[in-house]
C-alpha cells in the first residue's frame, strides 16, 4: 500500500512529537520549522487534497486545496530555491503549477498559467526566476522564464524543436 502515517520527530532530542496525521500521500513540504504540507489520498487512492500542518498541533490541518476533478492527482514540494513551494495539479495530458512564498505559509498559492487543457507544465525557481517547461505549441516541449516579481510575463528561453525534447528541469544556484 502507499497510504502512510505522518509522524515527526526532533532529531535533536530524539522525540517523538504528538502530531500523527494518517492517510498520508508521498509529498510534503515544510515553509519553516512549524509549518509542513501534505497531500491525502481519496477512496480511490488518488491524491487530492493539500493540508498545511502546525508543527506541535493535535488539531486537523488546514485545507489548503481539494482537486474536484478525479482526473487530476496533486503534489507539493519545495523549490530548490527554498523561496516557494510549489502545488503541482497533473493528469495524463494536462497540468498546473501553483506557486507559494515560503515566508507566508497562510496565503494562497497562486497559479503561475491558469489549467489550459492538453496543455502541460512544469515548473522550478531558481536565481530570482520561475522557469517551465511547458508542451503549449510545443510537442517536444520548450523552456520559457519569468522574474519571480512578474510570474506572469513569460520569456521564451529555448525553442521548441521536432529533433530534440526537454525532458526535465532542475534550477541550480549558477
């Protein structure tokens, strides 16, 4: 099975904390030291709902998102930045990329392109930029940028190209 039960620990101390959340999905991601996100699993067992968790809390989480949609499974995780989290919404053609500043973990994520559908992206932040890969006019998908103080405004960095498809995205410091 791939349903768990989140439990944290101080590594400090080597206690183990109260907070025990079940049916818990692969993805999470912490904003500081007292607020992690989690996804759970509907009876289908489809990731579909993003929590946000107070460390040290017995109180339910709070609901951040719900995917009505059964098509779409959700994830969460930090950019490798450490400046966002980003919301990840997929199905098998389609998706979205919700963004996050970490130093709010109470607010609202923010869509970086609204769900067009057969339309993927896929994003990571890195060095004041959001960068996407996206199949919008692109079978083989292209990479496009936006300054983190725009995410809207898109530049296109490469191409698409018919010989070569961009398969994946990591954002490193240089």
């Amino acid at each position: 099975s791939e349903v768990y039960r989140l439990r944290f620990k101080n590594l400090t101390t080597g206690d183990v904390l109260p907070d025990e959340i079940p049916n818990v999905y692969y993805s999470g991601a912490w904003t500081d030291n007292e607020n992690f996100f989690y996804t759970t699993l509907d009876e289908t067992k489809r990731p579909y709902r993003l929590w946000r968790h107070k460390l040290g809390s017995i109180e339910p989480g709070t609901l951040v998102c719900e995917e009505t949609d059964a098509r779409f499974n959700i994830s969460i995780e930090r950019t490798r930045s450490g400046k966002f989290l980003l919301l990840q919404i997929d199905s098998h053609a389609t998706s979205e990329a919700r963004y996050l500043p970490v130093t709010n973990p109470s607010g609202e994520f923010q869509p970086l392109r609204p769900r067009m559908q057969d339309v993927e992206y896929y994003a990571e932040h890195q060095g004041g930029s959001f960068w996407v890969r996206t199949n919008e006019n692109a079978v083989n998908f292209r990479l496009l940028r936006a300054s983190d103080t725009e995410p809207t405004a898109w530049t296109e960095i490469i191409p698409h190209r018919g010989d070569v498809s961009i398969e994946g995205l990591d954002g490193f410091r240089d």
